[in-house]
C-alpha cells in the first residue's frame, strides 16, 4: 500500500527569536496559499506539523487543521542564538555527533525526524499527508532516505519548498519535488 507524504518547509518569515510564534512575511503568506492551493488540488488527506506558527501557517490557514507534532519542530542549534550560523551550520553537517550546548547533533534530530515519519507512516498508511517543517529537520530526515538530501541541498533550499515522498509501507521508494508557481 502506497503512501504519499508532502514534506513542506515552510514559507518566508519575518525573523524573530520567538521561535513558536514566528509569523510568515508577507511574501510568506502569499507562497503559503499557493502551497495550501497545491496541497489541496494533490487531494491530501491528513495535515500534521510542527507546533511552530510558520510551519502550520504555510500548509493550513488554522492550526486546528492539523495534528501538531512536536517532532517536527525545527532543530535546536544551540541553547542560546549562535553568532556565525553559517560557521555553526558548517560545523553541525561535518560533524555528526556535535552538538553546541543545549543544542542537538544531526545525528539526534535525524532521529527524532526518522521517529515522527515512521510513525506518520504506520498510522496513515495508504493516505497523502502534507507535513508541515523546517528546513534543517526537513532534510536531515529526507536524508535518511534519500543521500542526495545533504547539506549542500539544504543550502539551496527555497522557502516554501515542497518534496514529494513515496513509501510502500516503510520502504522509502522515490522523492520529487512539486513546483511552486508564483
């Protein structure tokens, strides 16, 4: 039984250190109907997201439209903002097991991303289901399936973006991207 999950970054924000409240820019909710529109017209049937705003406000207007799923909330890069993200970005992919204090390793993001797949899959098997992250988690976890998802894809890696991602039961089969038009 084949299962479709559309895993969603989420659309352009406008930056604040409030991380669950971080509200789309306007460009952002533009890009977010254009998703909601596709989604739709791709006859999902299950919305599941991140609790954080940006993420639930790009794939449904209301976040009573999807289960809210604490796994797919972005990674933590530290427990406090790091000065040079990039430097820090560099760091964290070279380097599987590091950690910046408070913050997670790939390796323990991936699995927390790898978790809240494998159990979407169990209990939404046979269905199209939009998830609604992040970025870093996104590909971390699309990486555990697919090589090609890496850094070097992360650094290139449009806001919104959308991948389709097609498993019979848990067997990852093929990954596409779905076009944005704006």
């Amino acid at each position: 039984m084949l299962t479709t999950l559309y895993v969603v970054r989420h659309a352009h924000t406008i930056y604040t250190p409030d991380e669950r409240n971080r509200t789309l820019s306007e460009k952002g909710y533009r890009d977010a109907r254009i998703v909601q529109k596709l989604l739709a017209a791709e006859q999902v049937d299950t919305y599941i997201s991140s609790p954080y705003r940006r993420a639930w406000e790009t794939i449904v207007r209301n976040a009573s439209a999807a289960v809210l799923d604490e796994r797919l909330r972005e990674r933590q890069v530290a427990a406090a903002p790091v000065e040079d993200f990039q430097g820090a970005m560099d760091r964290l992919w070279s380097q599987e097991e590091y950690q910046f204090p408070g913050g997670e390793s790939n390796r323990s993001a991936r699995a927390r991303g790898v978790d809240a797949f494998q159990d979407i899959l169990a209990a939404c098997a046979g269905k199209r289901i939009a998830i609604g992250t992040h970025g870093n988690l996104m590909v971390l976890t699309m990486g555990h399936y697919d090589t090609r998802f890496n850094y070097d894809f992360w650094k290139q890696l449009n806001m919104p973006a959308i991948w389709k991602l097609t498993f019979d039961g848990q067997q990852y089969i093929q990954a596409e991207p779905l076009s944005i038009q704006k």
